[in-house]
C-alpha cells in the first residue's frame, strides 16, 4: 500500500469551486472529538492547526462537544456530547447528522478536517461524503489500545472495526508515526499520510530551565526524574514506582485525570504539580534532568517531544510515536511494560552527568525542524491534494498538478 511520507506543495487545476480557483485561502470546517477546555494532545494539535489557518489568511470554524464561542477568531459550534463512564473527564460528541449537513452547508468547506475521529468525527465523514466535501482524518488516538488498556468486554474488536469503519470513509488519513502507519495499513486504511506533531521552540526551550523551582522541588539536590502527561491507565504510570529504588532521586509528576487519587498512593514521594500552562509548563519541562514515559499506545507521545526541546533527556517504551520521536543519541527506549529496563536507562543518565549533557545536546539538535508552522504548513498541502483529487477523478492516486500557490 502507498504511504504518502510527505505532501507535494500542490493546488487544484481549474477547479470548480470559485473560492479555490480566484484565492489561495481554503474554507475549513474541523470536526475534533476533544476541545477545550479539556487539555489533551488532540485539544492542543487542533488549537496548532486552527492558529496556523488564522494566520496564513485561511477561513475555519470548528465543531466540537466543548468550547469557548470563538478560538483564534474563528466560531466553535459546540454539539451534543457525553462523557465516558470510565473517564469522567472526557467527553465525545454525539451530534445528529441533521445538524452536521446544516453547519457544512451554511459554512460551504473546501475541506473537512476530522480530528482524531471517533463517534461525532464518524458521523463527520457520512455527512461530508453525502455533500462530496473532501476529508482529511488525523489519526491521533490509539482506540484499539485504548480498548485493551481498559479491558472492555469486546472493546478491541469493536475498536477496530470502528477505527476502519471511519477511516475508510475519508480521503486521506494522516496518521503521526510509522508504527500508527503500519497499525492502519494492517487494518487495510488506505489513503495513508504522515503528518506529525510540531513544537513551540519559543515556548519550550533549555533556557526556560529554573533554579529556583528545582531548589524548591529538590532542596537537597536531587535528581529531577519527571512525567509530563494525562494521569490514566493507559499510561502504565505504576510503572513509575519502580524509580523508587532509585538513590537521590525526586520523581515529579505533571498532569491531571483519573487516576491521580491512586498514583498519589502508589507513588507517596512524588511531587504532583497539577495540570500546568504556559511559561510554567515551560520551566517545569526544561527544570528537570530526565523525563520518563510509560505508555505503549501513543500514536506520537508530543510530551516527550516538548521534554527533547527543552534539553532534557528522554526515557520511553519502544513502542508508537517515540520509535519516531526519540533518535538516537536523544535518549533512551525501553521495552513496553519493562520497568526495571526503564529505572536502569534513568538510573545510567543520573550517575553520569557526561552522558546527560550529550543526550540533553542532542535531544535539542532534534528537533530544530520540527516546528507546528512546518508541520500545518504539510497539512494545508494534504488538503489540496485531497481537494485535487476529488476534483480530478480521473486522475491516477497522487497525479497532483503542481502549482506556484503557497500555503
């Protein structure tokens, strides 16, 4: 099956949509199961790509179950939705697609962007293919791990046949990672891309390292052993507890959800800092000497790409997104579920400060090109390929005109 690693910086040729024909601006309506405020990679990559639109002259508008009323001055409809029973903090949409048709066909999208689609991002794809808009769907969350993390009765075959049912309703699906690739690829997704996730290099960064907070978090002068990320099952965050045999060494934990009340008892020593924003997330990242992930299931594991810019060293399982994420010399990759692998890659960088000082060097090196304008820069080329092809259906897969057009 052909993967597309990267889209051609292509337009449509004599397209027959005269907003695309008289202007580079494209009409995109997302559709993203998760929004703010709840704080998730999917909230954070769609606030990425709804900012890139903005500022790049583009039109947008975003449905989602929670909202502000405006983002990045674009409308948010906010649609039905319900939470989890198993996650609280959660919600998805659940909307009609009586009321998707009526919003697509008062907002006229060249694009539909559906984001990590799952229930509301389904009913996205009917109503868009029921209209002939082109979709693009963001492959972001792993819901056959999901299933088997959480032990649902029937829950992988279910999200499997769901995560395929989905995907083969939409144009293109860009998935973050070459194992995310191979999971869809082996489900027979076609259409496949690669998009991955970007950073802020002005926000996470060495310099907004902080001796003040890593005097407070370690008055006698421990190592700073942090996760960043959701508190859930899907983590493997008991992993963790096995740090604790480790000398010296303070373990911080970043983050909110469900399963907090339990780490804070698993894991007495911890510092727990809450859900942090900002500058403070910034100086909370680039404050400590290693940074550990547990889970197994991230389709791109963004944390631990903020941890690789903002110098520190990288401890994660070899599974997913890090594969990609973490190159070598960046850190360090650990077999899925093996703790006591993952506390003696923590415990070496501890031991010696050389060996931290060159991995931190080189998590920064890594990712200097991976900044989210590159990256949404892609994604805007994704959509005029999409658009391309469903203008020119006789046109051979990936047969693109080229054009002078920018992003």
């Amino acid at each position: 099956m052909r993967i597309r690693e990267q889209a051609r910086d292509s337009a449509p040729r004599n397209p027959s949509n005269p907003h695309i024909r008289n202007s580079a601006r494209l009409r995109v309506l997302v559709v993203a199961e998760s929004f703010l405020p709840q704080v998730n990679g999917v909230t954070n990559s769609v606030r990425r790509v709804l900012d890139h639109l903005a500022a790049k002259g583009h039109e947008a508008t975003l449905v989602a179950p929670t909202g502000p009323e405006k983002y990045a001055g674009f409308r948010v409809h906010v649609v039905r939705g319900a939470r989890l029973p198993f996650y609280r903090d959660f919600r998805i949409g659940l909307e009609t697609r009586r009321r998707l048709r009526k919003i697509m066909r008062e907002f006229r999208p060249d694009v539909v962007h559906i984001a990590s689609p799952a229930t509301l991002g389904y009913q996205a794809a009917k109503v868009a293919g029921e209209l002939g808009v082109p979709t693009v769907a963001i492959y972001q969350t792993d819901l056959v791990g999901f299933a088997l993390r959480y032990d649902l009765p029937g829950g992988v075959r279910a999200m499997t046949a769901l995560t395929r049912r989905i995907h083969l309703k939409v144009d293109r699906t860009l998935a973050p990672s070459t194992a995310s690739l191979r999971q869809l690829e082996l489900m027979g997704v076609p259409g496949l891309g690669r998009w991955p996730r970007g950073v802020d290099l002005q926000q996470f960064g060495p310099f907004r390292r902080s001796e003040e907070l890593r005097k407070r978090l370690a008055p006698n002068g421990e190592a700073l052993v942090g996760y960043i990320g959701r508190l859930a099952p899907e983590k493997e965050l008991e992993l963790l507890a096995e740090l604790r045999s480790l000398p010296n060494l303070k373990l911080i934990i970043v983050g909110g959800g469900p399963e907090e009340k339990r780490l804070r008892k698993l894991l007495p020593d911890a510092e727990f800092l809450g859900v942090l924003h900002g500058e403070e997330l910034a100086a909370a990242y680039a404050s400590l000497d290693v940074f550990v992930h547990t889970g197994r299931h991230e389709t791109y594991c963004q944390a631990a790409q903020e941890a690789l810019a903002s110098g520190v060293p990288v401890v994660a399982p070899k599974a997913g997104g890090p594969i990609d994420v973490i190159t070598p010399g960046a850190g360090f990759l650990y077999p899925p579920g093996d703790a006591a692998a993952m506390t003696e890659f923590v415990r070496r960088l501890i031991e010696d400060p050389a060996l931290r000082e060159q991995t931190a060097a080189t998590a920064v090196r890594s990712v200097r090109d991976r900044s989210w304008a590159a990256v949404n820069d892609l994604l805007v080329r994704h959509y005029r390929e999409v658009i391309a092809e469903r203008l020119q259906p006789d046109s051979a897969p990936g047969e693109i005109p080229a054009t002078k057009e920018a992003s």
